[in-house]
C-alpha cells in the first residue's frame, strides 16, 4: 500500500507538495476504510480531491500516473525524451529536476523511494527499505560522466561485477533502473519484489473519456467471478439489472474493416453484451435482455468502474479516477463508494470530484481525512492541503456548506 508521495517540480506543482493516505486516529468506518499495515501504521483506502476548474487535481492523479509509465518505458535510445513536463510558469523551473518521492509497503515493509529527472535524464534515482527503524539503501543511481552510475548496498544487493555490468548497459539515462531491471536476469529478490508490486500496484488512470466497457466485456467474458460482483452489484445499487451476459466470437480477417499486411490468418476478438433486466408488469415479473449498446452511457460507466475497482480489490492495487461522478447520478456514486468499502482488502482508490453532495456524507459514508484540496495561486501554482488542516470542523453544522462559503478554499473566485 501507498502511504504518501511527495511532489515537486511537476505540471503545476512548482513548490513540494505531499498527499499522504495516512489515517488520522479519527474511528469512523475504520473496519472498512482503514488497513493497519505494520503495528502503527493506518492507511486510507480512499481518498477525493476537490478544486476548481485548473487548480491541479488531475496533476495529482498524473504523478502517480507518470511513475507507473515510466518504470514500464524501456527507451530504445539515449535520444528518447523521459516524458516528465517540469513547472512551465517560471524561468528556472523549465531547466531544473523534477523531483518525486514515494513511500509504500510491499510484504509489510516500508520502502522508500526517490527520483529526479529532467526531460533528458535520471540525475538520481533511490531505494531504501526499513528492515528496522533505519533506513538500509538498497541502490543509489546518480548520472556521472555521461551515463548512470549505480552503487548497491553489498550487504543486501549480492551481485558479480558482470550482473552489474548487464544492468548499467541496459540502464539508459533516461530510463527507469526497474525498466532495465526487467532487462536482464539476475538474482535480486529484494528489487524484483518491488519491481513485481510497481508493475502490478498500479491501473492505468481513468479519464472522464476513457471508454471502459470493452476491456469489461473481454473480462466479463471468462471471469465469472466477476459477472457475480457486478451482478450483486447492480442489485445493492438497486438498478432492476438481473444478470449480465457476455459472448465473445472471432471475427476473421477477411471481415475486418480496414486492410491487415500479415501472410497469417488473424482474427480478432468481439463481444456480444446483453444486460437482462427484471420488470415488474400488472400480471407477472418478466425478463427482458437489451444490448449494451441499449443501455445509457452511466450504466455502461459504471459497469466499467466496477469492474476496474473488483481489478484492483483482487490485486489490493491503486486506481485512478478523475471526475469519478461523470455521468453518475449523486445516488449511484454513493452506493459505488459503498459497494468498494464493503468489501474488503488493503486496496486504494484516488479520485478528482465535482460534485460536492459527498460533502454532506462525512462520518456518514466518507471519513473528514479521505478528503483534499488543490488551489491555484496567483503563481500558476497548485496547493495541496486536507480538510483535516482545519480546525474546528466538529463544530461545523455542514462540511459542504462551509466549503460553499470558501471556507476551505478550492472554490470558483
């Protein structure tokens, strides 16, 4: 699980910003929304950030978003960008390092992890791990003479001078040192261990304009499991769903649309979805199916949400949504929000959000330190801060109304 991340020098967040899951002592819906990771230690499951229109929240999400693309990204040449976008809105930020430090837990140990890079190279790259109340350094990446230079820890990281050889070929400057980790094959439980979570931890983000329906489909396609999830789902949600199902059927090339150049038979994969839906008519309940193409765009969203939460809830990975309220009604996100702490597991959800009714539901379905803010200044920059930064929120009569009145910034002006 993550417990925080630290920010600086990226999009609009020129100053170091830190967004922690870290629960406060706060007890409400602790069985559901809490995980005791090590003794002392409680993360959040969940966490929303509320702003203005260009205040930074999505920004958040891209960090998270940008480290797990570039521990993929094996660049095929020292010319390729890093992909990093630095603060644009001043005149030194541009040429300096953007800077990012991450601290998780993989198999109950705490690992601390730091990176600096501008869009060219790795200037410095870190990992350490906490085997007692000290940090032990496992490898430490500066950029010196014109290529990485990696030194290992010789009390933990056990390799010939050939292995380390492999790995520094194959860790260009401007690549991940776990990218090139995946590159060779060497005996390092440790990193292989923590390149293993960053590979899996993490879902791709989810846009307001990310379809999700057709990866849904193929899952749903053999994974009854989760037919059942999204059945029982849709039930709780009170929708008069009572069954999904779905067919998939090779399409041959012949058929395809468009012209494929291969001297082999290819085909691909459709989907044939049909919602079935329960009716309560004068004389009898009856059933009835309607293509998924027939069904309104919110319950093609949620079938995609929902089954991107039961994804992360199996792997206790991180998702991403931003704007999770798009076409959901105010109801239907909370019985979502419901239906992901009902089940439990050491799974985290970030989400961006508008809509400010869930504001009206703290220490009812959300928890006052689940809930952040981004503010732009005058600057161009972002600040990030949470609701629990306050104080005196106990003797509010309304979080959302105080919110309303700019008591917690993070408002239209």
């Amino acid at each position: 699980m993550i417990q925080e991340i630290k920010i600086k020098n990226f999009l609009s967040f020129k100053d170091e910003v830190t967004f922690s899951f870290e629960a406060t002592k706060d007890k409400f819906a602790e069985e559901y929304q809490v995980v005791e990771v090590v003794s002392g230690v409680r993360l959040l499951r969940f966490a929303m950030v509320y702003g203005a229109n260009a205040s930074g929240k999505t920004n958040l999400l891209k960090a998270f978003e940008f480290l797990r693309a570039f521990w993929r990204k094996q660049a095929s040449n020292v010319e390729e960008r890093t992909g990093v976008i630095p603060f644009l809105f001043d005149r030194a930020t541009p040429t300096e390092p953007s800077r990012f430090e991450l601290v998780f837990y993989v198999g109950g140990i705490k690992h601390h992890y730091l990176l600096e890079l501008d869009e060219n190279q790795v200037s410095l790259e870190k990992l350490c791990y906490y085997k007692s109340v000290q940090p032990t350094m496992l490898f430490v990446r500066k950029f010196k003479d014109g290529k990485s230079d990696i030194t290992y820890n010789p009390s933990v990281i056990k390799l010939s001078m050939t292995e380390k050889e492999k790995i520094s070929l194959e860790c260009l400057k401007n690549m991940s040192f776990f990218a090139a980790l995946g590159k060779v094959n060497v005996n390092l439980p440790e990193l292989y261990a923590v390149r293993q979570w960053m590979i899996s931890h993490f879902e791709k983000m989810i846009d307001p304009t990310l379809s999700l329906t057709e990866s849904a489909e193929a899952q749903l396609s053999k994974d009854d499991a989760l037919r059942n999830y999204l059945v029982n789902y849709f039930k709780n949600a009170n929708f008069d769903i009572s069954d999904i199902k779905t067919q998939a059927y090779d399409i041959p090339a012949a058929e395809f649309p468009f012209k494929i150049i291969t001297s082999a038979q290819v085909t691909i994969k459709s989907y044939q979805t049909y919602f079935e839906h329960l009716v309560k008519n004068e004389q009898e309940d009856e059933k009835y199916e309607l293509h998924i193409s027939l069904e309104s765009y919110g319950t093609r969203r949620i079938f995609g949400l929902a089954t991107a939460i039961y994804n992360i809830q199996k792997k206790n990975g991180l998702l991403l949504v931003d704007e999770i309220e798009a076409s959901l009604h105010p109801k239907f996100l909370e019985k979502l929000l419901y239906w992901y702490f009902k089940n439990k597991s050491q799974s985290q959800m970030l989400v961006t959000i508008h809509d400010d009714s869930l504001l009206d539901l703290v220490d009812d379905l959300v928890r006052k330190d689940s809930i952040w803010f981004t503010e732009k200044k005058a600057s161009g920059t972002s600040d990030l801060y949470r609701l629990t930064d306050f104080r005196g929120l106990n003797r509010l009569s309304s979080i959302r109304s105080a919110y309303r009145l700019g008591r917690f910034g993070a408002t239209m002006k």
